[in-house]
C-alpha cells in the first residue's frame, strides 16, 4: 500500500466519540499536500489512526448543510 501524507489545518468539531476513545470529526485537512478539503472520519485520540471517511469541497459541504437544513422542515 501507498504512503500518504496528512495535515490536519483546523479541526471543525467532534460529532461523537466511542467507548474506545476515538472521534468522529468534521476536520480541514490537506491530503498529499494538495488544496485542504473538508473531511468527515474516526481518528484515534493522537490522530495516528484513522478510519475510512468522506471528503468534501466547500461548494459540497454547503451543499451538504441545505440538505440537512431541509431535513428539520
């Protein structure tokens, strides 16, 4: 398997945390070096560990709140 590289620029906020001590995180992290995205995944407590996640540009991670806004109507 290929190495990567992160950065994790700012982290947006913590939507839950499991018994085992690690979060799902909405956070902006440049994958590679490339143009930080939005990145929603489970991270171990020192960020050394990672779970599959999703990622998202800005345009769709504004797409994405509409969506949930719509949800409460």
């Amino acid at each position: 398997m290929s190495e990567f590289k992160y950065e994790i620029i700012k982290t947006v906020g913590v939507l839950s945390e499991n018994a085992k001590g690690w979060k799902r995180e909405l956070n902006l992290i440049s994958w590679n070096g490339r143009e930080p995205k939005y990145d929603i995944r489970d991270w171990s407590e020192d960020h050394e560990k990672m779970g599959k996640g999703l990622t998202f540009s800005e345009e769709e991670l504004l797409n994405l709140k509409d969506i949930v806004n719509d949800l409460e109507k």
